[in-house]
C-alpha cells in the first residue's frame, strides 16, 4: 500500500519533536539488581539518529523471569520489583494510578504492587489443597477494597477432578475472604479472552463486557441493565461488531476501540471508530474506510487522545495506520519490521510510539511510526498483557 504523506498534525508534532532534540533518548539494557536499586541506562542510536526523550512517565512490564521491571521513559534507569507469585499473566493499573493488581501466569494468584514506592503490598490465592480456582477476569472497585472476580473452581474428589461453572466471587481484600459467591448467568458462558469487567467511577455499578454489556449492582450483584452495544443508535445504520478496544486514555466508564459495520448501500464492511460511554449506553463513532483483508487488528490511542493507532497483522507483514482522532481520518500508514507476535503503545507524551512483545527489545518510533528512533533492551523475555504506561504525576498547585 502506498504511503500518504504526513498530514499537518503530524508533521508538527515531528517539528516539535525536534525542537525537544536535546533530552537525551534512552535505550536500555536491564541488568540484574537487587530489588529497588535503579540502573542508568546505556544509549544506543541508529545510525544518523538525532537523541529525543520518549516521555517523562515510566513504562512497567512484566518479565517471564518472575518479575516487573519500571523503567523511566526520560532518564532511562530502571527499578526491578520481584513477585512472590512468579511471571505474571495480567497487570492491571488502578484508576488512581496508586497500585498494580498482578494476576499469575497459573491464574491462580494475585499481587498488589504500590505504583509509588515499588513494593509488593500483598499476595493472595483462593486456591487450597482441595480445589484451584483460576480466574478468567477480575477488577478492583475504585476503593480498594473488594475485588470482583469471574471464576472457574477445580475440585479434587477421590477418582477425578470436577470443573465448576464460572460465578462472580467478591473478594475482600482486608479480610483476604470471598464474601458473596453469585452464579454466572450471562450467555454466553464465560471463557478466557471473552470477558471484562469495570466498575463505574462512584463504584456502584459493575459492568460486565462481553457479546452484550450486562450492567450488575456492585453492592447485590443482581443485574439492572443490559446493553446490546452492536445495535447503533441511528436504525439506518448497519449492526455493529465490536473489536480491539482501549481505555487507557479514557476516563473510568468511557472505552475507545474498533468496530466492523455493514455498509447497507454497497454491501460491504466497514472498519469504524467508536467511544463507548458505558452510563449514557452509547457510541460515538466514525469511520475510517473499506475493513482491511488481514489476520487481526489491534488498537491503541495516544494520551492526549489527539491520535489512535490501529496495527493490521498479516502472516510476514505488520502495517500501522495513524489516526487523527479530531480529523477522523488515517493520517498516515507504514509498514512496520514484523514480529512473531505484536503490541504499540504510545509514550507518555504521545510522541513516540513503542512496539513490543514476542522477545524482550521495545522498538521506539516516531508517533506516526516512520522513523525508528530507539531500541529498549530488557533482560528476560515480556509477558503478553503486562506492558503498562503510568504518565508523569501532575504538578502539585
């Protein structure tokens, strides 16, 4: 496909990059340190590259090596912090940006890691001798105190093991006791990779994300409403089908992601962006053009919410498309160095892109991906779904 050039936004935001040339661009090798001791990281530049600081937040990982390793987007050292419950299978940023819930790669454990002093605060499981219990989805209402989680419960009995079906577990987390145990009633029923789970802002409400939204009182987890969100709000238009989505640069009850519709004049799909405000029970879309012919795609928006990235994968090619999220158009497009598997994230500033996953090297890029800028060289191999950014802390007043 051939390239478009730049739009103006983009090419300001290059221009900008430029006149920020002087911070010093980091790339990083992650040695092994004790817990909590930081590291300077070493610079290693393609040939010709001008230096540029990514962003002043930290970017967390987690490692198959058993741990989460912090590293400062600005100054490049780094931090280790150790888990008790080995590699992690999920890292999830509370809305307050004050803890990391960890689930373990056997699905069974949790950690609570503190954001701020890079600590592990507490450990848990809800398995014993006689059962395991995995968790196919879990969240923390905006408290801290109760985690809701969507189980599976293995059972030991004397000639076999009996599998349970999945129900909502309420989980104290001061008591480390399951305090209410509802059944799942949902269709469908629940799997991996097929649900998840956000409360409302004020923590009332429960929102379970599946085929439909299912909206359940936090407090009696009975159901209130429900949500068809492929239904669109004008009857002229065709059936959504919901996609990748991302609420990291959302506030808490609004998600951003891709959806697929059905072009009734010409009979063919059509690739739509669409913010998803969970209280009003609707979505504000606009589409981006035919539905591309590849593998998978997945969805990211920048922080300041002024681009969305959407990375189309095919089998030996990766294309990157860039999305001016005020224009509501694609901006740019550019073949990416392909990977077995791969993820992008914004930076903390917006103005650099990382491509991750499947090996333990994070690429950095220009926002619109055209220039490769940085390589960040970890020590162990990153887990798929822990890669999380937490922006620099706002200025006190």
């Amino acid at each position: 496909m051939a390239r478009p050039d730049a739009s103006p936004a983009v090419r300001a935001t290059m221009r900008g990059m430029s006149r920020r040339a002087l911070a010093a661009l980091v790339v990083v090798t992650v040695g092994v340190t004790a817990a909590g001791a930081q590291s300077p990281g070493r610079t290693r530049l393609p040939r010709g590259a001008t230096p540029f600081a990514p962003g002043h937040g930290t970017i967390w990982v987690g490692s198959y090596s058993g741990h989460l390793t912090a590293v400062d987007e600005a100054t490049g050292t780094f931090t280790k912090v150790p888990l008790k419950t080995g590699p992690p299978f999920v890292v999830r940023l509370s809305p307050d940006r004050t803890r990391f819930y960890v689930q373990s790669a056997n699905q069974e454990r949790f950690e609570i890691v503190d954001a701020k002093t890079r600590q592990s605060i507490d450990s848990f499981t809800l398995s014993d001798a006689r059962k395991h219990v995995r968790a196919l989805a879990f969240e923390v209402d905006p408290t801290h105190r109760t985690m809701v989680i969507v189980a599976r419960t293995a059972t030991r009995l004397i000639d076999r093991w009996e599998i349970g079906a999945p129900e909502f577990l309420m989980y104290d987390l001061a008591s480390h006791a399951v305090t209410r145990a509802v059944p799942w009633s949902i269709e469908p029923e629940a799997g991996y990779y097929g649900v998840a789970l956000r409360f409302s802002p004020d923590g009332t409400l429960l929102y379970v994300l599946g085929q439909k939204v299912t909206i359940l009182d936090a407090a009696s987890m009975q159901q209130v409403g429900e949500w068809d969100l492929a239904l669109p709000d004008d009857a002229m238009l065709g059936r959504f089908e919901p996609g990748a989505w991302d609420d990291a640069a959302d506030p808490q009850g609004f998600a951003t992601g891709l959806f697929t519709m059905n072009d009734a004049v010409q009979h063919r799909k059509l690739l739509v962006v669409g913010r998803i405000d969970l209280a009003a029970k609707s979505v504000d879309t606009f589409v981006l053009g035919p539905e591309p012919d590849v593998d998978g795609v997945s969805f990211h928006v920048s922080p300041d919410r002024k681009l969305g990235h959407a990375l189309l994968a095919e089998i030996g090619r990766h294309q990157l498309w860039t999305i001016d999220m005020t224009a509501r158009a694609v901006v740019h497009r550019v073949d990416v160095p392909t990977r077995t598997r791969m993820q992008m994230r914004a930076s903390s500033s917006g103005e650099a892109l990382y491509l991750y996953e499947a090996g333990r090297t994070i690429e950095v890029y220009s926002a619109d991906a055209s220039t490769r800028l940085n390589t960040i060289e970890l020590d162990s191999d990153m887990m798929y779904a822990t890669f999380v950014i937490v922006p620099p802390a706002a200025p006190s007043k």
